[in-house]
C-alpha cells in the first residue's frame, strides 16, 4: 500500500508540476512575450502571405497616421523624381491593381479555408490525444482501485486461513486502511488536476482565445523585439569596430558570426511593404491626406530650394563676373593656369562635397556614386577600387597592429575622407576644409544605409540597382559651405590710410554695386518677362534686344493696331525709363488685325459680319449699296485674305427680302416687295400661315415699315373672286370656307340657270357646294304635280283605309307646306283644294255627303300638320256616282288641286 | 538589365605579363617596357557577353610574386574570380602559379579561375610542355595560351571568365 501510494504520490505530483508549469507559462506574458518574441521574425518571414499582411495593415496604417513625418521624410526622397511618374502610372495601373486585388482576395479566402481545412483537424487531433491520455489514466486507476479490491479479498482469505500468523499483517493491513482516506484526498488532487488539464484543453482549443491573447501580446513582443534587434545591431556595430581593431584575420573569422542585421526590420520589411502598397490600394485617401500636410509643403519647399538656389548661383556668377574681386580672380586663374570656376570655389566656399562613393567594402566594388553636376569625374569603378586598394595598402604598409585605417586622404585643396561600416565604405570627395560635423553625418549615413540594406551590402554580387535607394541618402552628403561674403572685404577698403584711393575706389565701386544691383536678377526677370510677352503679343515683333547700361533696348516691328508696348511695361510695373524702344511700323497678317484693320477702314454696319479663317473672309449680313461698293474695291486690294466670300453680304433691300423668304416661306400667291427697307405684301395666303408666320416678321431686324393691307386670307380672296363672277342676285349667299364655296339660296329659273352656268368659270377652289341653290320656280312646279298625283284611300267612311294613309298624308302636308314657301318667294298665292270622292254605291246625297267628309277629314287633319286653314279649300264633286251595285274601293279617294288664288 | 560588377584579379608571378594583358585588354596596347606595378593597379572594362549580357570588370592587378603577400592577400578581398599568369618561357612561373592557386582558394575560396599561359608568340623559348599542360588540364583546370602582345586569346580569357563568374552564383 505504501508503495502503490507512493507511486500514486510521484505520478501525480510530477503531473501537477508539469501543469503549473505550463500554466504559468502561458498566464505569464512576459515570458510568452519573450517566446513569441524569439520566433516572431522567423514566422513572420514564413509567413510572408497576404493574411499577415491584412492583418498588419491597420496598425501599420495607424503608425502611419500617427506620424506620417517619419513617413513621408523616408519617402519623400524616392518618390520626388518619381511623383510625376507615379501619378501619370497611377491612373493606368489603378485597373490592374483592383483586378490584382480581387484575385488576393480569392487567394486570401482560399488560404483561410486552407487553414480550417488543415490546422483545426491537426488541433482536434491532439486534443483527441489529449482526451486518450487522460482516459487510460482513468481506466489505470480503476484498474488499480480493483487490484486493491482483490488485495483486500486475497487478504481476508489470508486472514481466515492463516489469521494467527498474519494478525501482525493484518494489523499492518488496518495501518494502511487508514492511510485510504489520504489516497482519496489524493483522488481528489487527481480530479482537480484534471479539471485544470480541461481548462487548459479548452484554452488551447478556442482559437479565438488564442488570437485574442496573441493580439494582446503581439505589440509588447514586437516592441521587444524591435528592442533586442536595436540593441542587437549596436552591440553588433559595437563588437565590430572592436574587432577590427584586432586583426585582420580575426575579422573575416568574426564577420559571419556578427549578425546585427535588424530581423525584425528584415522580416517586416516585406509584409508592411506589401500592406502599405495594399492599403495605398485599398483607401489611398487614407496616406494621402496623412501625408500631404507634410509632402505638399516639402514639395513646394524643394521647389523653392532650387529656385532659391538657382537665383544664388546666377547672383553670384553674375557678381563674381563683374565684381574687382572677380576681375582678380580671374587674373588669379590666368596666373595659375587653373579655370576660374576652380579659383571661384577656392575663394567662396568654406568646403564643398563634390563627390561621394559608397563601397562595397570587401569587393570595392562601387555601389553608389553621387557628385556635383559642375565637376569632372573619372571613372568612379577605378577610383573605387583605387580607394579599397590605397587602404589595404596604407593599412597593411605602415599599422603594425593592421588594425589602424586610412581615415583621410589630402590632394591639394581635395580631402578624401573615409568612413567604414561592417559591409561598405563611404568615402567622400571634400573640396576645401570639411568641418567635423560631415564625419559625423557620415557615419550616420553609413548607419543608416547598414541598417536598412545590411542583408544587400552583406551578400552583394555586383549588381549596384538592388542598392539604388541609397542614392536619396547619400545625396544628402553632398553638402557646402559658403563663406561669409563680402561685407568684411568692403570694410578693409575703408582703410584710414588710402583714403583718398579709395574716395576715388568708392566711387568705381559703388559704380560697380549699383550696376551689379541693376542688373540683378530680379531685373533680369522682369526684362525677360517683359520681352516674352512682346513676343506672344501679336503684332509686335521683337528683332532684337539688349541690356546697355540697366536700360533695355529693343528694335522691332510694331502694327499700328498693335497694344501699346507702354501698356504691356506699365502692367508690368516697368519704368519707361529704362526702357528704349525703337518700333517700325509694319502690317501683321494676324487673322484679327486684318479684321480689325478692315472694320477701321470700311467701318461696316453693325449689320455686317465678318469673319477670318485661314485666309478665308467671309462677310454676311447687309448693308446698303453704297457701302458694299466701297467693300467690293477695297477688299480687292486687300492682303491678309487670300478668298473672299461675299455671297452673303447683300444690298439692304435684297438682304430684306431674303430673309423674309427665308423666315417666312410665304407661298407663291404673296407677292412680296421691298424698298428702302419698307415691306409691301400683297396676294392672299391661307389663314394658317397668316396666324402663325406672318407674325415672324418682326424677327427680321432692319424693316422700317410693313404694308400688308393688300394681304388678303385665301378664303377672301377666293370669295371675292366668286362674287365678282357670278354676281348672285341678293337672295343667293356665298361663303368661302376653308376654300370651299358654299352657294345658296333661292332663285328662279332664270337666274338659277344663270347661276350655274358661271359656277365653271371659279378657279381656285377646293370644291364648289351649290346643292343649297334652289331653283325654286321648277321646284314648285315639281312639287304641284307630286301633290295633285296623290290620292289618299278611305274605307266605307271617312276613315282611312289603312295606317299608311296618315303616313302618306304626313308627307304630302310637307310637300304642301314647302310649296307654300316657295309659292311666297315667287310672290304667289296659292290654295290646296281637296276634293273627296266615292264609289257609285248607295244614293247621290249619301255619296255626296261622304265625298264632303272625306274632303273636310283631310283638311282637318292637313291643319294640325301646320297648314293654315286659309290655303286649304274643299272641292266640289261634278259628278257624284251612285246606284252601282259593286264597291269600287280605287274611287273611295281624295284628290288635291293646287289653285292660283285669285287675288 | 542591371549590368553587373565583378572584381578580377590578375595574379602570377612578376613579370609574367599581367599588367600587359590588363592593358592589351582594356586599352588595345602593348609596350615591351617592363614597369613593376607596386601594390595593386586597377582598370574597368564593361563587357556585353555573348548572351547579351552586360558586366562591368574591375580589374585588380596585383603586383606580381611567386608567394601571396599579406598585402596582395587584402587584394585579394571579394574578387569574383582570378586569372592566374603563367610567363610560357619561364618554367618556374608555372610553379609558383600552382602554389599561388592553392594559397588563393585557401584565402578566398574556390573561385573560377583561368590559368594564362602568356608569352604565346614566343612560343619556341617555351619551357612548359603539352604533358605538363595535359595533366593540368586533366585536374580540371581551363588554360589558355595568351600573347599580350599580339593580342590572340587575351578577349577570350576575360570573356571565358565572366562567364564563369556570371554562372556562379
């Protein structure tokens, strides 16, 4: 029992330590810093993907922002020659770029699910172990727990079978029952312990968890990184320089061991890198507006620079031309054989850098080669090699310990100085006496340049391009002096003792002062300035032009049309005084001076337009006779115009009448004349185009006066014309509408037939309506003979026949009533006598009186169709039938007569 | 194309014709003066390779010994590749090429190299036999016969050696 607790105790306590330790290996974030911190470069190196890359670009986006200066200072250098490029290219990318970026996300979705499809079954895998182990524990526990069940049994057989000799046993036994509550304790640990290997499992299996914690600790492991790389490299730079000091051998042993590259920089480089290029694609709103507060003054800083810079040299070469101090320079360069440039650097400038090498230090192979436009440079590879030479040999020739090197080398007013890091040497060209300071600028060039191309300059093989973003840095070596100018020199000739030289020196000088003054820059400008808008200015045309004396002189030609050159100078804010003009008067060709020259002589109208195009005048518009004459004889002889088209330009009258033509498209039957600018319209036009374009006229400008009493419509027109044909008699109306003419009316035959016979003789109408002419004469006469044939037929009475009777009747008292009509236009009378008749049945009187009735039923009824009682008159049978044995029922009938009355 | 540089030393004893061959190379000319080059003298040349290929040499002529000096041991720094001068007429210079060699890979490292047999238009003064160059030749080494003055092979050895440089990474 003892052992089997034991050996419990051991397995779970060396267990229980494993986890604390783990535990505090995890909960403790200064140590996983310090883990993460270690593998971070090399991860980060591994996983150079696009994933890291997003998830960088925030924070690297941030830092940016947060201090864009830093930034911008580093780029700003590369991107100046390249900005313009850049935004010219921008455009042309910024397709390519977003279909670029569509395909890294697809890259970037396929990764991910990569990820899940690999690293969480490999995760699951060993939590499945995990669980495995902690099974089998389980399963030897309860393995032991049942031995120890079979102990207890083996043991009371034990005890019966040989319970004398083993009660001491037993006792032992009994001992060791007590120690089972401690095992339980134990048991308990054991769960405990298990609990805390679930915690962990759990913690382990939440990537999320782990993210999170990752991305808290990711900034601290970064930041100690960066440290341990920072202090790695100064302890490497440290070691280094001490190294070199030793030997030489010693140092090629040592140099693979010093790894002060920065890893972490090395590392990052790529990934943020790529993760600013993404984000610039992404929202480039975001860097520019972070880096243009800095960039856009920096830009127009560098243009001011040079500006700046170029007005200095051009100020002092002008000055050292024409200055005493020049004229003895230059009998100094005669005397000496040097150039003047030379000697005018000797004399201005403190020390100027003319060229910097950057050296491959164990190839000497040239790197990077900066110098002065102004100088001559012999072939810098040689040079360079030269310079690795010169040291090998100095250092090898007269350092004992080897470990001393050349650090300057004089050549006349030259002094080479040499700097060295691990990889390269600087080697600077410093024309006069370099001060302290540039040993220290170069070092720190040198550092710089280490530190961020250390892995370049470590494995160079001779391909300078790769290291060509050095060029920004070491421009920026090319430094120089100038010395305090003149002011003292001036001073020294007011020395007491030439006093009266120098009255005489003053006077020259301030001669020379005041003329170098005048012929500042600034003048020099406005001059240039002065003559560049002469010569854009048409119609002055500069020959030629000089500076005499501070005065500006100039010959030309001058167009008498042309700007006053006074004007352009007084806008210009320049003295008429220092300026001599001397203009020849000439005639430019210039399309709007011909025109203006034109428009002077001939002042046109503001009638007429004209225009100059490739020597081409074209003239529109009108103007009276007189003036287009005066045109036609000068335009002959007119230069400047090679074609001259004056098909539009017409006498006022004819312009007038073109126009309206034009404007109004009058039809054929308006006749339209002008004169002196007065329209006089005559003939018809159709209502339409009286309403709607006759009113356009007043759009033509230039009419004096419209006539238009003689315009008639067509339809008035055409009524006049049919009146005057056909001459109605007054009861005839004619009416023209829409040109169709309408004639009516009620004539006699006479003048009816009179009528229609000159109906022919119309023209001009659409269509000719007389069906409302009545010959009314004929119509009654018709209309008489219609009435008399109708017989109306009654039944044995005096009642109709049948219904169709009335119908009859009906129309039949139309008939009467319209003959009344026409019978009163004819200034007759006339009267109806209706006469009943029968058939020969029954007696005389009986008949008679049917006849009678039958007679009178019609008259009654012929009044209640209007007819008035007065025109209506009952005949009287001649002849009444009767005694006839068959009914006759034709004769059962009324007849009409229609009688003249006599008045 | 980034044109690539590449340092080369002239290595051999003296006046074996190093200088000579640098100059027939760089300058196109010969002169029979002998001038002892002390320390190291240095020319470029930019050569197209037949493959279009641009480099730059820088040529690192080394005073010329039969044993490495501590001095032309710094020389020796970064060279991408060395031409080993042997003087045709002079046996001994063979020798010493071959022990230079050895000291050279020992200083710098296995570096293409090509054995200069020079002095190829006094070729009847010659004291180096075909079997000598044979089984040299068998060891792996390239050899070519050079004349610095007449000017045959010289083109060939420093294209030949760009070549090998360019190869080796």
């Amino acid at each position: 029992m003892d052992d089997y607790s034991n050996l419990r105790a051991l397995l779970i306590g060396e267990q229980q330590q494993q986890l604390a330790h783990l535990e505090n290996r995890l909960n403790d974030p200064v140590q996983r810093c310090q883990e993460i911190s270690e593998i971070l470069p090399d991860a980060l190196q591994r996983n150079q993907t696009v994933e890291l890359t997003s998830a960088l670009r925030s924070p690297v986006t941030q830092v940016v922002q947060n201090d864009p200066k830093t930034f911008a200072r580093a780029i700003l250098p590369v991107m100046m020659p390249s900005v313009r490029n850049t935004v010219a290219e921008a455009f042309k990318t910024l397709r390519e770029f977003l279909k670029e970026q569509e395909l890294k996300i697809n890259e970037l979705n396929k990764r991910s699910t990569i990820v899940d499809k690999q690293v969480l079954p490999t995760l699951q895998s060993q939590l499945l172990t995990f669980e495995e182990t902690l099974k089998t524990l389980q399963s030897l526990l309860k393995n032991q727990e049942s031995q120890l069940g079979e102990l207890v049994e083996r043991s009371t057989v034990v005890d019966k079978q040989i319970l004398p000799v083993l009660q001491s046993q037993l006792k032992a036994i009994e001992s060791d029952v007590k120690t089972l509550p401690a095992l339980f304790t134990r048991l308990q640990e054991f769960e405990d312990v298990r609990k805390r290997f679930l915690a962990l499992e759990t913690r382990l299996n939440d990537a999320e968890h782990q993210t999170q914690a990752l991305a808290n600790l990711l900034p601290e492991a970064i930041r100690q990184a960066t440290e341990q790389a920072q202090t790695a490299a100064m302890s490497a730079m440290k070691k280094q320089a001490e190294e070199e000091q030793k030997n030489e051998e010693k140092l090629n042993e040592t140099q693979p061991a010093v790894s002060f590259e920065p890893d972490l920089t090395e590392s990052l480089q790529e990934p943020v890198t790529q993760c600013i290029r993404k984000s610039i694609q992404n929202d480039a709103n975001v860097f520019a507006n972070a880096l243009f507060p800095i960039m856009g003054p920096a830009i127009r800083k560098s243009i001011n620079e040079s500006l700046k810079s170029l007005v200095q040299s051009i100020n002092t070469s002008v000055e050292q031309s024409l200055s005493p101090k020049g004229i003895g320079w230059r009998l100094e360069a005669l005397r000496t054989g040097q150039s003047f440039a030379d000697i005018v650097l000797q004399n201005t400038v403190v020390y100027r850098v003319d060229q910097v090498f950057l050296i491959h230090r164990e190839t000497g192979l040239l790197i990077q080669h900066h110098h002065r436009e102004d100088i001559e440079v012999g072939d810098g590879d040689a040079v360079s090699g030269m310079l690795t030479a010169i040291q090998d040999f100095t250092r090898d020739s007269f350092s004992s310990t080897k470990d001393e090197e050349l650090d300057s080398i004089n050549v006349g007013q030259f002094t080479v100085w040499l700097e060295r890091g691990p990889y390269a040497v600087l080697a600077c060209v410093v024309r006069g006496v370099a001060p302290y300071k540039l040993r220290a600028t170069m070092k720190e060039m040198l550092e710089a340049i280490h530190a961020r191309y250390g892995r370049h300059l470590e494995h160079f093989s001779g391909d300078p391009t790769l290291l060509d973003g050095c060029r920004s840095l070491l421009s920026k070596t090319l430094q120089a002096e100038l010395k305090p100018e003149a002011k003292k020199e001036k001073k020294k000739l007011f020395s007491p003792t030439l006093v009266v030289v120098s009255l005489i020196l003053l006077g020259f000088l301030g001669w020379w002062s005041v003329n170098a003054w005048h012929i500042s820059y600034v003048q020099h400008q406005q001059f240039n300035l002065y003559l560049e808008t002469l010569r854009q200015t048409t119609g002055l045309v500069v020959i030629e032009s000089n500076v005499d004396k501070n005065i500006l002189k100039i010959r030309g030609l001058r167009d008498p049309l042309a700007i006053n050159p006074h004007e352009i100078a007084e806008q210009q804010h320049l003295s008429p005084d220092i300026i001599q003009a001397e203009w020849s008067p000439y005639q430019t060709l210039a399309p709007e001076f011909v025109l203006k020259r034109l428009q002077l002589v001939l002042s046109p109208p503001t009638t007429v337009q004209m225009h100059l195009q490739n020597t081409q005048l074209q003239v529109k518009g009108f103007a009276d006779a007189a003036w287009i004459k005066a045109f036609e004889q000068y335009s002959q002889g007119l230069i400047g115009a090679l074609q001259i088209d004056s098909s539009q330009l017409l006498e006022r009258d004819a312009y007038l009448l073109q126009q309206t033509k034009t404007l109004l498209q009058p039809p054929p039957s308006v006749q339209i004349n002008v004169k002196n600018g007065n329209i006089e319209m005559l003939g018809h036009a159709p209502n339409e185009w009286l309403e709607k374009q006759l009113p356009n006229l007043k759009n033509i400008e230039g009419i004096q006066l419209v006539k238009k009493d003689n315009l008639l419509s067509t339809d008035q027109h055409l009524h006049q014309q049919a009146v005057k044909i056909l001459a109605p008699p007054a009861n005839v109306a004619l009416q023209v509408k829409n040109e169709v003419l309408f004639v009516q009316g009620d004539v006699d035959t006479k003048n009816y037939q009179t009528l229609i016979k000159k109906i022919p003789q119309l023209q001009g109408f659409k269509h000719i309506d007389h069906s409302q002419l009545v010959d009314i004469e004929t119509a009654s006469e018709q209309l008489v003979q219609k009435i008399e044939k109708s017989q109306l037929y009654f039944g044995e009475e005096a009642d109709f026949v049948n219904p169709e009777q009335l119908a009859a009747l009906n129309t039949l008292a139309q008939e009467i009533q319209q003959l009344f009509v026409y019978n009163h236009r004819l200034n007759k009378t006339m009267q109806l006598k209706i006469t009943g008749h029968t058939d020969g049945l029954g007696t005389q009187r009986r008949n008679l009186q049917l006849s009678e009735a039958r007679a009178e039923a019609i008259r009654d009824k012929l009044q209640t169709f209007g007819l008035e009682k007065k025109h209506l008159i009952i005949g009287t049978l001649e002849k009444v039938p009767f005694g006839e044995a068959k009914a006759d029922l034709e004769k059962r009938t009324v007849t009409f007569v229609v009688v003249e009355k006599a008045s | 194309m980034a044109v690539i540089q590449k340092k080369i030393c002239m290595i051999g004893d003296f006046s074996v014709g190093k200088t000579s061959l640098v100059a027939r190379y760089v300058r196109q000319s010969f002169s029979d003066k002998y001038l002892t080059t002390v320390g190291v003298k240095i020319d470029t040349k930019s050569v197209t390779l037949p493959d279009q290929r641009e480099a730059k040499l820088v040529l690192w002529d080394i005073a010329g010994a039969d044993r490495l000096t501590s001095a032309s041991m710094s020389y020796l720094r970064g060279a991408a590749g060395y031409l080993l001068v042997i003087d045709g007429t002079r046996r001994p210079t063979w020798d010493a090429a071959l022990q230079l060699r050895q000291e050279v890979t020992k200083q710098i490292g296995e570096k293409p190299y090509i054995l200069l047999l020079n002095k190829a238009d006094l070729v009847e003064q010659w004291e180096i036999n075909e079997d000598l160059i044979s089984s040299e030749r068998e060891n792996g080494a390239s050899i070519l016969k050079t004349s610095a003055k007449l000017g045959s092979g010289v083109e060939d050895a420093f294209t030949l050696l760009t070549l090998k440089m360019l190869d080796v990474p």
